[in-house]
C-alpha cells in the first residue's frame, strides 16, 4: 500500500479532480440536504480511501474519532485483505460488500438459488452443515446482493472502475448492465434510524480508462449511437458537419479514437437514466493522460452528473454538450513546486492525516509522507 500510494504525491492530477469537482458537487446537495438526514456515500475506494477522508474532512460525511465511525458510507472490494482493512477504517458495521460490484448487482438466480427468495431463506440454507463449498458460495454471493439493493439509495455515488468502461467480451456490457441497475435502486424507498428515505436528486460520478484498445464491440455500439443522433437530430447533424467538420463518422472514429470516445459514451449513460425517468446532467466532464507499469500510455475519463426524477428528456442537450471539445477539460501536469501543487499537496497531506489517524487506532498501515 505504502509504495502504490507514494507514486501518488507527485503527480496529483487526481486529487485536483477530487478537490475541484467531485467536493464541490458534494458540498452543494450536502447543503440541499441540510441537518434533515445524514448524507449517504457509495463508494469503490482503494484502501487510501482519500476519497472518503476528505469528504469526512471537509464535513460532508461524519466522522467521530472517539467512536471511531465513518458513517453512512459503503464501499464494494474484491480483495479480501483491502475489504477488510477498509471495514476497520470505517468502523460501521454492515458498511462493506465483499465481491465485485458488477457480479453482485447483477447477481443471476440459476434453479438451486431460485428456491431461496429471500435473506431468511438463504440463512437457514447456509446453515445446512452438508452445503458444497460451491453452494455455501453461490448462496453468500445471492445474500450480499440482497444486502447491497437494500442499501440504495445515496446521495453520492463515486464508480471509480480502474478499468474500461467496456471490457472486453463477453463481459462488454457488464459495467453498463451495473450502472443501469444502479439507476434502478437509486429510485427505491428506504428505512433508516432517521425513517423513510427516497432521493429528490443525486450525484454519480463514473470513472474509466480509455486506450487504443477500446472492444471493437463497444467502438460499433458508439458508433450506432453517434450516427443514430446524426439520422434523428437536424441540430446534432448541423453541429457535427459544421462546427466540428465531421462528415465521414468511420474515418472519425477511426483517426481519432480519444475525441469520439469522449464524444459518445457519456450518451450512453443519459439513455439508461432516460429509460428510468433520472434527467441527467453533466457537472463536470474529465479526462488525463496516465502511463501504465509497461510505460504504455491511457487517458482516465471522468463523467460526474447530476440526477434528478423526470419525465423530459435532456437526450440532445447532453449529446451536443459532449460533442462540444470545449467540453472535454483535460487536465494538464501539474508543476512540481507551482502554487497549484503546493496546496494540492497540503490538502492531501490532512486528508492523510486523518485516516492515518484512523489508522492508529485500529493498528493499520499508515499512508506515507510526501
């Protein structure tokens, strides 16, 4: 953890796009929502979890070091040994979903599970002394699903994928197929301590990686979304051939794979919330160039959206909105020592602090000075 962390302190592009775009997002339906409710987080943080200190930092979330709590926070991880640091680090119970996200939302009954509707059922199940290895894991898997719908809906949810939007097949459609399910639970009614609980809006924010080696499966869907807003829009069209100079969408698609990524895919997420009656829109829309561990270099593409109930569509304000280049906000290095960098640095170093703090008190490793 001490050395995947420290690479971080000298390139806090990340941090810039936290502080800048997702605290301040935050900080504004933290502010909507008032002392009416605790603000709820869902999160897929790395053992860091910078993103939960600093909205712990900063007031969003509430954090008591005498108790020891981070509270109304969930996260999903799939490794066990980062899953159960980061329980500690809470310190909520109930808080963590162990698995990945995307097989636990989309958890799919086969004619064994089926027969078991319900977290009670499948308790007395798991308690049968005969079950196979494989039942007793196929059972776990269906109850953290029950488990992780029953904790929707949040105010803020923060989908850091690490990976591609599209994975390669066959799972191309399997983050898609998630992120619509969760625009399914985000319209749910819940019962907290403080009584019912059902979102008027909320944030998410999706990030993803992108390459040159994009699923050709993934390019063709965009490119039939791209060229179907082209058939159906005269505005999309005009904007496209004229102020963008696009007549050939294959020779654009090909040539210039980044621009037409950043172009199409955000469409993707408006027709899904569309479908459920969320209007979508978009707050902020980032992108940077990262190097991997074999010195190949991808670009880190974030959508953070606005979500609210209605039945009008915002579909071609958010087509052209993306197809603009002056929306796609590339964020550049920033200078080491530069002003800029100093207080980038200074706010992470109290983020550190504090769950370095955390860290302590449950006998965790702490993260590394810069």
């Amino acid at each position: 953890m001490v050395e995947g962390f420290g690479r971080w302190w000298n390139d806090p592009k990340k941090h810039y796009k936290r502080k800048n775009f997702w605290l301040p997002a935050a900080k504004s339906l933290k502010s909507r929502i008032g002392d009416s409710r605790p603000f709820r987080y869902f999160t897929l943080c790395a053992r860091e979890m910078i993103d939960v200190f600093m909205l712990a930092k900063e007031g969003v979330l509430h954090y008591d070091s005498s108790t020891e709590l981070v509270e109304h926070v969930r996260f999903c991880e799939s490794n066990l040994e980062q899953y159960t640091e980061i329980m500690e680090l809470i310190g909520e119970e109930g808080s963590g979903f162990f698995g990945r996200l995307e097989e636990l939302i989309l958890f799919k009954d086969d004619s064994y599970t089926a027969q078991f509707p319900d977290t009670g059922s499948l308790s007395m199940e798991l308690e049968d002394q005969g079950l196979t290895k494989e039942a007793k894991t196929i059972l776990q898997k269906k109850t953290i699903h029950f488990h992780v719908k029953a904790s929707f809906p949040f105010d803020f949810i923060n989908l850091d994928f690490c990976g591609y939007y599209y994975p390669h097949p066959p799972q191309v459609l399997e983050i898609n197929d998630a992120v619509a399910r969760v625009l399914e639970w985000q319209k749910r009614e819940s019962r907290e301590d403080f009584g019912k609980l059902k979102v008027k809006e909320f944030i998410m924010s999706i990030t993803c990686r992108h390459d040159q080696n994009i699923a050709s499966e993934a390019e063709v869907r965009l490119t039939n979304v791209i060229k179907g807003n082209n058939r159906d829009y005269s505005r999309y069209r005009s904007f496209l051939q004229s102020k963008r100079g696009i007549t050939d969408i294959d020779q654009w698609v090909r040539n210039e794979k980044l621009d037409f990524f950043l172009s199409a895919w955000p469409k993707e997420i408006t027709r899904l919330a569309e479908d459920r009656n969320w209007k979508m829109e978009i707050l902020a829309y980032l992108y940077y160039d990262r190097v991997d561990d074999e010195g190949l270099p991808y670009n880190i593409v974030c959508l953070v959206a606005r979500f609210k109930p209605s039945r009008s569509s915002g579909h071609l304000a958010n087509a052209l909105f993306v197809l603009d280049k002056r929306n796609h906000q590339f964020l550049e290095d920033i200078p080491r020592n530069s002003s800029q960098w100093k207080a980038l640095i200074a706010d992470l170093r109290q983020i550190r602090d504090l769950r370095n703090s955390q860290a302590r008190q449950k006998k965790r490793p702490e993260l590394p000075p810069p």
